[in-house]
C-alpha cells in the first residue's frame, strides 16, 4: 500500500470507529433519558407498552453497538498480525532470492534455505488462516451493526 492509500485508510478506519462510539452513545443516552422520565403504570392499552418496548430496544441497540465494536477491535488485531506475517514473508522471499543461506534468526541459529522456505510456507498458511478468520469476523460486524440500526430505529418510533 503506497502512502496516500494507507493515509486514506487510516482516516476511513477511524472514521468508522467514531460513528460507532456515536451511534451507540446516542442508543445508551436515549435508553437513560427513557428509563429516567418512565413513570411504570399498568399496562392496559398497547399504547402504554410503548414505552418499555422503546427501553428494550435501545437497551439491545446499545449492546449490539458495544459488541460491533468489540468485534471491530477484534479484526484490527487480526489485520495487523496479518500484516506482520505478511512482512515476514518478504523478508523470508528476499532472503531466498539473494540465496542467502548464511541468515541468523533471534537465536543466533543459522536459517538455511530448506528452513526459510519452511518459515515462509508456515507464514503463508498463517496469512491464510488470518484472513479468514477476519473475513468471518467482518461478517459478524456488519450483522450486528445491522441489529444496531434496526433496534435503534424501532426504538425511536
């Protein structure tokens, strides 16, 4: 990713975690202003369980919100030891084509080429697996901002 790119995604990255701590702030502060003035009386008519069916919504709005975000943090972390894997097998792919057998690892060990070409195989399955579990992890976000906005509106009707 060039710099205008990674510029570009960091900014809509940071964008959207600002919608969603707003979007579920707007679900918590409504859900304590509704469960503040709530008089509870018996519920006779359908228009007297408005008002508690408005609570249960935002209150299962605001903890989809909570659980999206969770989520989000969740694929940042993946993303990044994606990246981090990614940045390995580079490193490992230079070292093959340079031929260069005499590498040392952390340990002081000598990597041989049959070793690098094993490391940078174990990379790419971790890259592999990396993404897709953050495929599957940006699938859950979507569905629970989904419910989020669903509830969100429902419980301002």
């Amino acid at each position: 990713m060039n710099f205008q790119s990674n510029d570009l995604f960091s900014k809509e990255h940071a964008s959207s975690e600002k919608f969603d701590y707003f979007v579920c702030g707007i679900s918590g502060a409504l859900f304590a202003y509704l469960g503040q003035v709530y008089v509870p009386h018996k519920l006779e008519n359908w228009h007297h369980c408005l008002t508690p069916l408005a609570l249960i919504c935002l209150a299962f709005s605001f903890y989809s919100g909570l659980r999206r975000i969770q989520i989000s943090n969740e694929i940042t972390k993946l993303n990044k030891e994606m990246l981090q894997a990614h940045e390995r097998i580079v490193n490992y792919a230079t070292a093959l084509k340079k031929n260069d057998a005499s590498l040392v690892s952390g340990t002081g060990e000598i990597l041989t080429r049959e070793i690098l070409e094993k490391f940078k195989k174990d990379e790419e399955g971790t890259v592999e697996e990396t993404n897709r579990l953050a495929f599957d992890r940006i699938d859950s976000a979507v569905r629970w901002g989904k419910i989020r906005d669903a509830l969100l509106f429902l419980g301002f009707c």
